[in-house]
C-alpha cells in the first residue's frame, strides 16, 4: 500500500497495483482497475516516484532502470 493526500489534507492508502491511470486535470485523478477515482494532492511525477519505490521494496523493479533486461 502506498500513503497518498486527498485533497481535503485527509490519507489515503492505496494498492499501486490496481493503478490503471494517473491523470493531471490539473489535480491528479487516480483511477484504479476497479474504476474507483481518487483526487489526491500529489503530481503525477511524485506518485510515479512513490509507486516505483513501492515496486522495489517488494522486489518487483530493478534498482536501476534497464538492469537485467537485454536491449
């Protein structure tokens, strides 16, 4: 689960893995697989950041982009 900020200053924990879309309009609109919509105050750059991090917590992403993957 990753923390975000709705935008009444109020958390939110998501599952980053029912992510589909992130949007800017201009708030960032989340919308999950399910297709429940989440305003949140964070960029879109910033949850890519923080979704990321998640990923290589639990070992999904390599550390380093293109790492174990032949181009």
């Amino acid at each position: 689960m990753v923390r975000l900020t709705r935008l009444n200053g109020s958390e939110i924990w998501l599952n980053p893995m029912l992510i589909e879309s992130v949007e800017a309009t201009p708030d960032s609109v989340i919308t999950l697989s399910n297709g429940h919509k989440y305003l949140v105050q964070e960029k879109p750059s910033a949850i890519e950041q923080i979704v990321t991090a998640f990923y290589r917590r639990i070992g999904l992403v390599a550390a380093q982009a293109g790492k174990g993957v032949d181009r």
